[in-house]
C-alpha cells in the first residue's frame, strides 16, 4: 500500500528518556547496522520534511535538531509538550526513540488519517492500549498537555476524552495489513538480544 505523505506535518523522535531498564542509553544501540535513534530519524523523514529530536541538547547536536523539556522530569508528555511548543505545523508526528518494528506504511496512513479527520489526536490502539508515543498531535494539544503538566498529572491518554480523539481500532490495524506488534517497544537487554536475533533470521531469510 502506498500513500502519498502529507507535507504539513513534523515529525519528533522522543529520544528523551533515562534508558534505566536498559542500562545504557538506548538510543545509540545499534541494531541492523544502525542506531535507534537513526532508525527513528529515518521512519520520521518517509512521512514528514522535518525531522526533529526530543531529548538533550548537547548529546545529539551532533546528529541533528533538538529540544529539551519544558518541564523535565514529567515523562514522555514532557516530551510531547515540548515538541508541540516547537513546532511550526499543524500536525505533529511523535514516535518513542525505541520503537525499531514500526512500518513506515502504517506511518503514511496515520498521518493521512490525522490530515482526513481533522482530530486533535489519532491514535493506534492495540490489546496493550492506546500507543500514544506513535501518535500524530495537533499543535493545539500544547496547550491542553501545558495545564495536565502544571497540575502535576503525567498521563497522556486520560487526557483525550476532553478533545476530538481518531482512534485506529485494533480491528482496523489487521484489516489495513498492518502486524499488531509492530508497536513493541525495547526497554531491556533481553528485548533487545531478542529483536537482534529477529532482524538476523529475517535478513537470512531474505
């Protein structure tokens, strides 16, 4: 399946995050042959023709634009926050550094269903919940994040039911052809040694 990628978007790697489970900061793992974070730059730049990093300045200048937290230490709406206030589209492409499996198809389709709706958020939605850190957010969502940060109140998807919400539905994942799983993210070493010995077996195979 092929879409067309919308131009006014931007898309955010959230690459923010301490890597504790990991023990090593996660985004310059490599994997195949390339680091999560590159992975992730390169998933961002087949929908949108700006690809910005979310994490610390000084330790990724080197690999591209980047902005810190707003409010540090509040998690990945931080995160979010952060790449809304930002940012110069409407639309707003924000995928977790450690998210390797996403397709970019499925990317082009998410994006186009967030351009088609209109809705301030849309979102996948597995068996494991709504996958809010790959997600397109409109720019007015800063505003909303701003006051749940302020209030001290961290958690991204309680704040949906008080905006227009596009929810792509588990059922609507597998009958576009998209693999549930895709969303897995890697947050320790057995993870990560598992998707290492995937990617190898897929690479025999092909």
């Amino acid at each position: 399946m092929q879409l067309q990628p919308v131009q006014d978007v931007t898309a955010f790697v959230l690459a923010g995050g301490k890597s504790s489970r990991m023990g090593q900061d996660k985004a310059f793992l490599e994997l195949g042959g390339q680091t999560l974070l590159d992975r992730a730059l390169n998933l961002g730049r087949s929908v949108a023709s700006e690809v910005v990093i979310v994490g610390e300045v000084t330790k990724f200048m080197s690999v591209g634009r980047a902005f810190e937290d707003v409010y540090p230490g509040h998690g990945p709406l931080g995160g979010i926050h952060a790449a809304l206030r930002s940012s110069s589209t409407a639309l707003n492409l924000v995928l977790a550094v450690d998210l390797p499996f996403v397709e970019r198809d499925f990317l082009a389709y998410l994006v186009a269903e967030a351009s088609r709706s209109g809705a301030m958020v849309t979102v996948p939605q597995t068996r494991d919940g709504r996958q809010v850190l790959c997600a397109v957010y409109h720019r007015d969502f800063a505003e909303v994040a701003e006051k749940a940060l302020r209030a001290g109140r961290n958690k991204i998807d309680s704040l949906f039911s008080q905006m227009e919400t596009r929810t792509i539905s588990q059922e609507e994942l597998a009958r576009m052809g998209f693999a549930e799983n895709m969303f897995r993210n890697l947050n320790t070493p057995e993870e990560f040694a598992r998707a290492e010995k995937e990617l190898d077996a897929a690479s025999a195979r092909g």
